[in-house]
C-alpha cells in the first residue's frame, strides 16, 4: 500500500504548476528576455508543455531557472519538480527540496506540497511522516487543491497520530525559518494540540506552554495575563515543562504586580530543581530596600553554589551594601536550606 501511495503522490507533485498565460509567444520571449520574472516563468512553463512553443524541457529549465534567480516562487517550485524528475537536468532530489523549500518560504502551496511529498517518499530528505503531514498541512491552508486528499493518506500511513506533525507546524510558522512567520497560525495550530488529553504524549503539555507564552506576550492572539496564567498552570502538570512553567508564572505575577505570588512561584521553581529562579527571586528581593537586600543576598548566595550564570556578579554588587553580620547571617540561614534540601551538597560546602 505505501509503495502505491508514494507513487501516487510523486505524480501529483510533477503537475503542480500549471495555465497559460494571456502573451502571445513573441510578446512573452520579449518580456522574458528584458528580465521580467513572470514573463520567464510562463516561458518556461510554454515550453515543458509544449504549448505554444515546441516543447524543450532543456529551454523550459533556462527559463526556469532565470525567474527563480529572481525570487519567482512559482518558478523555484517548478525548477525544483524538473530536478525531482530528471527532465531538462539531471535528477537531484536534494536540488529539488532545495528549491522547493525557497519557493515555500515565500508562500508558495507549491512548494510547500512538494516538500511534503518529499519528506513522505524520502526523497532529498530523509523519510519523516511527522514533517510530510506539516507541510501538507501548510500546503492545505495555503489553498493547494491536492493537499486535501494527498493528507488523507499521509494520515493512514501515520495511524492518525498526528500530534508530533501538528506541533512540528506550530513550531515552523513560529519560527518563519522554513516558512513565513505567522504567529496567528502558530497559536492556532498550539491550541489545537493544547486541548488533546495527554495520554502518552509529550506534545499536549509542551503546546499548553507556547500558549502560555503567547497570551503573555500577546503573539498571534490578544495579549491576556489571566489567560496566559491558566495554561501555565495546566503545563505545570508535566515534568516537560514544569520547571519553564513555573519561571513564567513568576515572571507574569511580576507583570500583575503581585511580588508575593511571583515569589511564591519562584520558590516553586527552585524546589523542582531549576536553578534560574534563585536570581530572578533575587532581583524581585533587591526591590524591597534593606530587608529585601538581606534577602536578595541570600537567594543570590545559593545561585552562586550552583554556579548560577550571573549570580556572582550581582552577589557582590548587593554585599557591598549589607554589613559583615549581614552577610554572615545570610550565609548561615542559605546553609541550613542546603542542609534541609541538597544535603550531600551542603556537605561539599565550608560551614559559614
């Protein structure tokens, strides 16, 4: 069954590009000729048909070639099937999804189905189903015509698992390296996974956060603290993300103004092992005057024994304002916590 589908799909990705365009022959080799990219891709394109012009696949992949070089992102789509095919060039398949993948970065659905089928069939690419059904997916929102049922039958081949496909999306449009950056896409595509039971997955939680991230920056949805907050505290439920969980729920409370619940998470980030929290509790410290400074020293004092980048230096900058007895006090009260929680640590340590 798979061998049929992938041939299947190699043959819809061949003919992906096509209509004639309105130029008479002689006024579109005009065009094509004084550098007018579009004018070079229909030339290109009237030539592997054969339709007006004797068909040439060497001609069509000159032409091809020139409005790619120019940024035509049909013609990288369609440069990057006569690599895939061996027409007019040699076959390369590499060659092919790397003009596929600029031909996508710009929008193309084109090239975006291409690299799905690419990564479906193996070919430029190694095999990857998860990577074939997001770019599907991309070519899907992006209009492509044939990326409805070309999906079905990824689907069939992942089992209908496709939680790792869905958030691999999220990540692409996230990112923009591989395709346009779109945040609204991201977070609707996140939310989708966000709100899958757990199961064995690691996805549903990791999503939760992005959407926690993103409500607290307002990227690709309206900026909302309150809603930012529930879907941190969702992904606290998994040891994935607990720990980033916990240090963005701090950081939010910060934003709301709320230093004690900040501290509150912050403290709860430092008992799952993350040893960020002990600066950021710290500087929220600093913000409270002497009392606050004493504090902050201890905090920082312990960030210091776990060699905490950063924590040193603002360690020093707070002791130059506390007194020796300070200090000491501090020390003393930061050993009695490593004795209670990372006592083979505290042992490794000079008794203040």
């Amino acid at each position: 069954m798979r061998n049929a589908v992938a041939r299947f799909l190699v043959f819809l990705s061949v003919f992906v590009v096509r209509g004639l365009g309105q130029s008479s022959p002689e006024d579109l080799v005009k065009r094509a000729q004084s550098g007018d990219a579009g004018a070079q891709f229909e030339l290109g394109r009237a030539y592997e048909d054969g339709k007006g012009f004797l068909q040439d696949d060497d001609s069509a992949v000159i032409w091809f070639r020139k409005a790619a070089e120019l940024g035509n992102a049909k013609a990288q789509s369609s440069l990057g099937a006569m690599y895939a095919v061996g027409r007019g060039v040699a076959k390369d398949n590499a060659e092919a999804v790397r003009w596929y993948k600029k031909a996508a970065k710009q929008g193309s659905p084109e090239g975006m189905y291409n690299i799905a089928i690419s990564y479906f069939n193996g070919e430029g690419v190694p095999a990857d189903l998860n990577l074939s059904y997001a770019w599907m997916q991309a070519a899907q929102a992006r209009g492509d015509e044939q990326a409805r049922d070309a999906l079905k039958h990824i689907v069939y081949e992942m089992r209908g698992d496709t939680e790792a496909g869905q958030f691999k999306l999220g990540e692409m449009y996230e990112r923009g390296d591989d395709l346009p950056k779109d945040f609204a896409s991201a977070a609707k595509v996140y939310l989708e996974v966000a709100k899958k039971p757990y199961r064995a997955s690691q996805y549903p939680p990791v999503a939760q956060f992005k959407m926690c991230q993103f409500y607290a920056t307002g990227s690709g949805v309206p900026l909302d603290l309150a809603e930012a907050k529930s879907w941190c505290k969702k992904a606290t439920a998994s040891a994935r993300v607990n720990q980033s969980a916990l240090i963005a729920l701090g950081k939010i409370a910060e934003q709301e103004k709320d230093p004690a619940e900040a501290e509150g998470w912050y403290e709860k980030a430092i008992l799952a092992r993350d040893g960020r929290a002990f600066v950021l509790l710290g500087r929220l410290k600093m913000q409270d005057g002497p009392q606050g400074e004493r504090e902050a020293y201890y905090w920082l004092y312990l960030a210091k024994q776990f060699n905490i980048p950063g924590a040193e230096t603002e360690l020093q900058l707070v002791a130059a304002r506390l007194s020796a007895s300070d200090i000491s006090e501090q020390e003393k009260k930061a050993y009695k916590w490593m004795e209670k929680f990372y006592p083979t640590k505290a042992k490794s340590m000079k008794r203040p």
